[in-house]
C-alpha cells in the first residue's frame, strides 16, 4: 500500500485518460456505421442494416474471443506491461481502419460479389480493424477496472471511483458522435459520404496513440498485490465457482447489450425517419453547424445520450453513501419504463433520455461482481469482459429484426428485456452466499 501512497493520484489520472480514449475510439467505431453504410454499401441492395451493424458487431466480438488473455497477461506481466501491450493493438486496429480507405482509393474496383451484392474491400478490412479496436478496448479495461476499484484514494469509495472513470469515458463517448460527422467526414452530407475520407482521421489517431503508447511506457505505474496470481502460482478455484461473479457476466451482457444499442441504432433509426419522412429536426433545425462546420441533426442524438450518461456519471461521483444494489434497482426498472414510453410516443428525444439512467449501471455490476474476490479480481475482470460481448448480439439483431419487420419502431422492446434482466440481478443474482467472500462482510451486501 505504501507505493499507492508515494504515487498518489498519478496512476488514477493516467489510466482514467486512457478510459476516455476507450470511450472516444469505440463511439468513433459505432458512429461510423451510418456513412460508411452510404461509402460502402451503396450497391448492397438487401440487409444493409444488418451487414453495417456488423462493425459493432467484431468490435465487441473481440471482448469475447480476447478478454480471458488479459487476465493471463496481468498474472505473468503485471498492470503496466498488459497495458501497454494493449494500447499497441489498439495502434493496429486504427491502422486497419486507416488502410480500409487506402483500399477504397487505389483498389476503388476490388469487390467480393455475395448473393449478387457487391462489397468493397475496404469494408472488410474495416471490419478487421474494428475487432482489434474491441481487442484493444477489452484487454485495456481488464487492466483498469479492477485496479480502479482496488486503488485506495482518500475519501473515495469503488463505487465512485468507477463512477469518476466512467464520467470522462463518457465524455469521449459524448465528442465522438460530433467528431465524426465534423471531423472526418468534414460536414457532408451522409448522402455523400467518401470511404476516403477515413484516411486522414485515421492515420493521424494512430500517430496520437502510439505516442500516447510510448508515454505510459515511461511513467511509473506500481502493481497492486493481492489482487492477481504471481507468476506461476494456481488458484485453487476456477473464477465461474463465485456465483454473484457469473451472474454479474450475464448481466453486463445484457446492460451492454442495451447501451450500445440505443447509442449506436438510435442514428440508424433516425436516418429511417429522414428517409421517410425527409427531416428529423432539433429545434425546428434539419441541421446543426458547430465551429462553421454543418452536419445532419441526427448525429445530435447519439452525442445527446452519450452526454446524459455522462452527467448521470459525474453527478453519482459525488455521492459516498450509494449503494449499489439499490441504486441499480431503481435505474432499471426506470430505464424499462422510459424506452417503453418512447416506442408508444415514436420519439427518439424521449428514447435518448435513458442514457441518465444508464450511467451508473456499469459501475453498479461491475463493483457487484467483483465484490470480495481478493486475489480472484483481475481474473474475475478478464471474465467480467467477456460479458460485454452483448454489444456485439444485440444491436444486431435489433438490425436483423428492423429489416425484418421494416421499421425500427418497435424493435426497442430488446432493451426492455435487457433492463429486466439487470433488474433481477441487482434485487436477487447480486447477493453474494460464498462464504470465502463474506470473510468479514455483511452477508447482506
């Protein structure tokens, strides 16, 4: 403990920024999807949504296939080396991506013909880039949940520790919806999208995060003890035996399942409408200008739900008294009834109001799960991840269904389900009875 001292709050503000970069690059990745369905599916005559949702769907495959590897990393390398190993994949993933636009430039031609559409390379190195973005964002945070909610600062509880993080992930969440149609796409309108517009954006993101790599090589960041295996050394159980853990990793994959998929199909949902109806406005306005630069209103949305998650963030970081049981009882059963009235009322501002109450779902889970697990916590958290392979099941079958049924409507009624199932864990799958857990705890928690 005496090496958390010495260091402070250094180690929580280094790995808090990288959070933010998690947040920021995944939004990118997600809000992604509605341009380059114009760049790189425009003779794609079926299935659109569903083969666009694909992005987000290798994406948060990734915390599936990946997430135990991180775990393995941290037991053999420790905290720091795991994560600069992680920030490297993250450098190839942005690298993918840059090249999916070097493809649509000099390979303009290249298509693979399937079913009688044709799809360019370049969507499929997209899609590669974004499972090792996924790679990136899963191993990155096998490291940083579990030392965030170890690392003691003064008059701070986990709970609002991980709430304090996940703020300013969420501020990355809330720019990037803005930064894509501002920055990468300059404006266009979505109807005139290029896939060669990625190529500068992306190739000067992989020069910010390998820089950002070589720096958090250079500073000090201590191991925490206690908290992993050392080196070789075998834990006599396996992590699935704690009950509340496996509980937790099913319901975080139905929270993430919900949250990236309001997030991410809310602005497919929107383009439908434009396309219908010809206008979604924000104040009477069909379009918004930020720094001279317009861009479609719709792209508002996702940047609007992203920005509640993060107040509802940073407003729960003040409080020390919260628990999470009850908390996420409450923010359930409210999200449930909020996205129900939104498909009665067909409108997406009411549906985008749930991103309050999302907000501190994660953090609420997460300290849940990992409650009293000792030196199980970093294999608990590489287990804890898998679950939030949900973000890659269902956006797309939310897609699958509303190209299914021919409208977005009423497909919200998966995110109900997810709320439910979150609801049930926090009043009854959260309780933890392991009595290795309970070693001096309320076996109330």
């Amino acid at each position: 403990m005496a090496a958390q001292k010495r260091n402070g709050i250094l180690p929580f503000i280094i790995l808090t920024f990288i959070y933010f970069v998690v947040g920021f690059l995944t939004t990118v990745n997600e809000q992604c999807e509605a341009p380059l369905k114009t760049a790189f599916l425009s003779n794609v005559a079926g299935l659109k949504n569903t083969l666009i949702t694909l992005i987000t769907f290798f994406f948060f495959l990734a915390y599936l296939l990946v997430s135990p590897l991180g775990g393995k990393w941290i037991e053999r390398h420790g905290y720091k080396a795991t994560l600069v190993r992680s920030l490297l994949v993250m450098v190839s993933g942005l690298l993918m991506c840059f090249f999916s636009s070097v493809l649509a430039i000099y390979c303009e031609g290249g298509c693979v013909d399937i079913a009688g559409n044709l799809i360019p390379y370049g969507y499929f190195v997209f899609l590669l880039g974004s499972f090792l973005l996924g790679a990136s964002a899963a191993l990155l945070q096998v490291v940083i949940n579990p030392y965030i909610n170890v690392y003691e600062l003064p008059g701070t509880t986990p709970l609002q520790r991980m709430n304090i993080t996940t703020g300013i992930n969420s501020l990355g969440t809330f720019i990037a919806p803005i930064f894509v149609p501002v920055v990468m796409f300059g404006g266009v309108a979505m109807s005139e999208v290029k896939s060669s517009q990625l190529l500068f954006p992306f190739l000067a993101l992989t020069i910010c995060m390998l820089i950002v790599t070589i720096v958090t090589q250079r500073i000090h960041l201590p191991d925490i003890a206690g908290t992993h295996a050392e080196g070789d050394e075998k834990l006599p159980r396996s992590i699935w035996s704690f009950r509340h853990l496996t509980l937790g990793v099913i319901a975080i994959f139905f929270y993430v399942g919900t949250e990236v998929g309001v997030g991410t199909n809310v602005t497919l949902h929107a383009h439908e409408i434009i396309a219908e109806e010809g206008n979604l406005t924000l104040f009477g306005l069909e379009r918004l200008s930020i720094f001279g630069v317009p861009f479609d209103t719709f792209f508002i949305l996702s940047s609007l739900y992203w920005g509640g998650m993060m107040v509802g963030r940073i407003i729960f970081s003040r409080f020390n008294k919260v628990e999470p049981r009850p908390l996420l009882s409450w923010v359930t059963i409210l999200a449930a009834c909020i996205i129900i009235l939104a498909m009665i009322a067909d409108n997406l501002y009411v549906l985008i109001s749930v991103g309050l109450f999302h907000s501190v779902m994660w953090s609420c889970i997460f300290t849940l799960a990992v409650k009293g697990l000792k030196k199980y916590t970093s294999k608990a958290s590489s287990v804890f991840m898998m679950g939030v392979f949900g973000g890659a099941v269902f956006p797309l079958l939310q897609a699958w269904l509303a190209d299914a049924c021919g409208s977005w409507r009423w497909t919200w009624f998966i995110m109900v389900a997810c709320e439910l199932v979150m609801f049930a864990y926090a009043r009854w799958g959260s309780k933890i009875v392991d009595p290795y857990c309970l070693q001096g705890r309320d076996n109330r928690q």
